[in-house]
C-alpha cells in the first residue's frame, strides 16, 4: 500500500500557499469530517504517526523510472520504461497517475491506477480510469485516524548543505561501507538542485569485494522533490527522472473520484487480540 501523507488544517496551510516556499507539515493535526469525507471512513483509535507532506510548493510533473539489467559480463539484456503523472497542491494533497497503458505487452483498454491522497483529512483513494464497464466505477478510500502526528522523513536535513561522510556498519559478516561525497548545484528543469554520489561497497570477512553499488541524486530544494535519482551496481541499473515541471496550482477535483464513481470504504484489519493475564 502506497504510504498516506497528511497536513494541517487548510488555515494553518493559507500562509505557505503565499510566499513561505515549500514546508514539510510537522506535528499534530486533526482532520474535520464533512458530507464528503463522512465519519464512519475513520477508524475510531487515534495517535498516528506518518510522514508530514510539503505545502507552499505545487505542482504538476512526468516520473520516469527506467530500469536496465545486465547480465554477469555487463552486458544490456533488457530495458523497461515506466511513467507517472504526477500533481501536489498548496495544501499538500498529492495524486499519482501509474501510466499501466503504456507498459509493455499492455492489452488494448487497460486502465491506468489513479491514487489521490487528501492530507487535509488523511484519506487515500484509488481507482482507475478509464473505466469502461459500471462495476469498473469504484474507488476505494483508506482514511487514518483523525488525529495523528507528522514527522519529516524527508531528504531536506541531509540534501540542503550535503557533507562529505564516511558511514560503516557491520551487517553479520559483510562490512559496508558508504562514501558520500557533494556535488554542488546545477541547474536542472529550470530549477536549481543540489546533488550527491555515493559509493556503498560490501566486503566479506576474507577480504572479498561482494557487492558495489554507486547512487546519484539531484534534490531540488524549491520543489522539495528528487528530482533524479540513479542507482547502479552489478546486475542492473535504475534511474528515476522529474520531466515536463509545471509549478502551478492543480484543479482541485484531482483529488477526489470522478462523479459516477461509487466510494467503498477499505476493511479495517482488527487489531491483534490481547491474550488473556493470568
């Protein structure tokens, strides 16, 4: 299940859609039910905690994941492609649009996923569009607890000034070791990003080089996003891209099932039974 973000109310969110830039949401917030987002779709205990979402920064955008796998010479044995429409607005609010119809061998129809989070009331939907048949009209909505707490589990703490560092653990037998070292900023998109190399290599107790793995990133700190991440090591490469940056305000209806579409609440899991004291 895609992760839930969440926000403060829409009046502590006005000031950031005005000029403060881009802000992860830190800390408690409570979620008001409407005739829209009714109480019954909250679970009745509260105290979660999730990520905080970014206000002040929206936007509109094409992610691009291309995977490359080698074979043990190095050698291409295939490449895939897989494209995301992406939106966030003011408030934080985010909507994913997984292109399914675009990957290969895809029949002709096959519907794209479409998961929009409302982080003002902390519900997740997902459905899928085009629908073609009645019973296709549905969505799904995944709501949290009406209060909960947000914390940033963003790149921005280490992304905003990068250091150079050397990081070693020890992971049974294995000794990693990841060298980060800054690339300073360039220009990408129209915005200015800051970027990172890192190079984790994995030794055995012989002595014995297991495993490379080297990762670039770009972090753009006005659209608070990476905004390209390229990871490679022996068996395959992945590289993931922001394309065609539009920062404006999207149509507020992204964020809510299409009229026609029925609403259906996802089953609670039932928290695990207390086994009896003796």
């Amino acid at each position: 299940m895609k992760t839930i973000l969440f926000t403060a109310t829409l009046f502590a969110t006005l000031p950031l859609a005005f000029g403060q830039g881009p802000r992860p949401l830190v800390g408690r917030d409570t979620a008001v039910p409407s005739p829209r987002f009714p109480a019954d779709w909250y679970p009745k205990l509260n105290g979660t905690t999730t990520s905080a979402p970014i206000a002040g920064a929206p936007y509109s955008a094409t992610w691009t994941m291309t995977t490359t796998v080698f074979d043990s010479q190095g050698k291409t044995l295939g490449v895939s492609v897989f494209r995301t429409l992406k939106w966030r607005d003011s408030a934080g609010r985010i909507r994913d649009e997984e292109l399914f119809s675009e990957m290969p061998n895809a029949v002709s129809g096959m519907p794209n996923e479409i998961t929009a989070v409302d982080t003002v009331q902390h519900c997740q939907f997902t459905w899928y569009e085009p629908a073609v048949r009645e019973q296709d009209r549905e969505a799904v909505v995944n709501c949290l607890s009406l209060e909960l707490s947000r914390t940033d589990d963003s790149p921005a703490s280490k992304m905003t000034d990068p250091k150079p560092e050397t990081v070693h653990e020890q992971l049974g037998n294995i000794t990693r070791t990841t060298i980060t070292t800054p690339l300073g900023k360039r220009m990408m998109q129209g915005l200015e990003a800051v970027g990172i190399h890192a190079v984790t290599t994995d030794v055995d107790a012989e002595g014995k080089t297991q495993d490379t793995t080297e990762m670039e990133m770009w972090w753009s700190p006005a659209l608070y996003e990476i905004l390209s991440m390229t990871v490679k090591s022996r068996a395959s490469q992945v590289s993931m891209e922001f394309s065609d940056i539009k920062m404006e305000e999207p149509d507020a209806g992204l964020f809510y099932p299409p009229a026609g579409y029925r609403i259906r609440k996802e089953a609670e899991v039932p928290p695990l039974p207390v086994p009896p004291q003796p």
